[in-house]
C-alpha cells in the first residue's frame, strides 16, 4: 500500500495502491476512480450477493502529471506529423493512444477549448488539413465496445473532397 515512484523511458510515474470499503456496480466504478487523480486506475472487488455488485477491496493507479505533459506531448506530435507531410497535398496527423483517452479535452491546457488550441498550431501548417486523435477501449470495463474514443478537429473551409471519410465506396 501506498506510492512507488517507478521510471520507465525517462518519465517517472507513482504507482499508488490504497484499501477501500463499500460496494460497486459496473455502473458505479467510474465514481470510484473519480475521486483518484489517477492516469490510469483499476478498482478491485470481490463478488457480493446481488447480481453485478462487487465489494471494493483496493484501487490501484498511475498518477502522472497528465496536466503538465499532455498537451506538450500532443504538440509534439501534431508538429512531428506535419514535418512528414510538408511538401505534400492537405493531409490529415493522425494520433493514436495506446492507453484509453474518455476526453480529449482533458489534454487540452485550458478544458473545453480543444477545438481553439488545436486550430492554432493547424494554422502554422497550411498543408495539415485536419488532426484526428483516437485511443484505445478502456477494456477494465464489461460494456466496453470494441473501439476508443475518436475526435476530429480540421481546417475550415473542409480541405479534402466532400466524400472524404464516408463510408460509401465508389
């Protein structure tokens, strides 16, 4: 129980375990973990009578500071992406999270304002047309589907053909 400072690839983050008490649903785990500042955490539970409910037993996360990281990593990777298409037509940066991402905008230095900070680095390369981020499922949960999340932020007026992206083929 309690923070391990762990590095890994030169970033270090605090794994943290602590004891819990109460019951949980598959509904209701998100509020569990709500209450951690984890990246990335796990609740674990014993079965209790009911069907779906669970006694907690202990969490466990990482922390990182996703606040200080996140959009300068992001940064990097959209300037990364349009350095591979300069000299090339409009093309899309397309980012991909391997751990699970709910919101986007979480990434973002100011919440909500995704849209505005993303429009204002496109805007610094002509030739990047639109940025798409996607991540994986958060598979720790049973109604989870088969996909990640997935936002699109582009250039106005829409760069590319209108048929671009659709799922009709010619």
């Amino acid at each position: 129980m309690g923070p391990v400072l762990v590095t890994h690839k030169g970033r270090t983050f605090t794994v943290r375990s602590e004891p819990l008490s109460g019951q949980f649903t598959y509904n209701t785990v998100q509020n569990y973990l709500s209450n951690f500042a984890f990246h990335v955490g796990m609740v674990i539970g014993e079965p209790a009578a009911g069907k779906d409910i669970f006694n907690a037993v202990a969490v466990v996360g990482i922390e990182a500071d996703p606040e200080e990281k996140a959009w300068r990593s992001l940064q990097s990777s959209i300037k990364d992406g349009a350095r591979q298409l300069k000299d090339g037509p409009s093309g899309i940066v397309a980012i991909y999270y391997a751990d699970p991402v709910r919101d986007f905008e979480t990434l973002c230095p100011v919440p909500g304002r995704m849209r505005v900070f993303v429009g204002q680095l496109v805007d610094k390369f002509p030739h990047v047309g639109a940025v798409i981020m996607a991540s994986e499922p958060d598979l720790q949960l049973p109604q989870t589907s088969d996909s990640g999340h997935v936002s699109v932020y582009y250039r106005k007026p829409w760069p590319f053909p209108n048929d671009f992206l659709s799922n009709e083929s010619s």
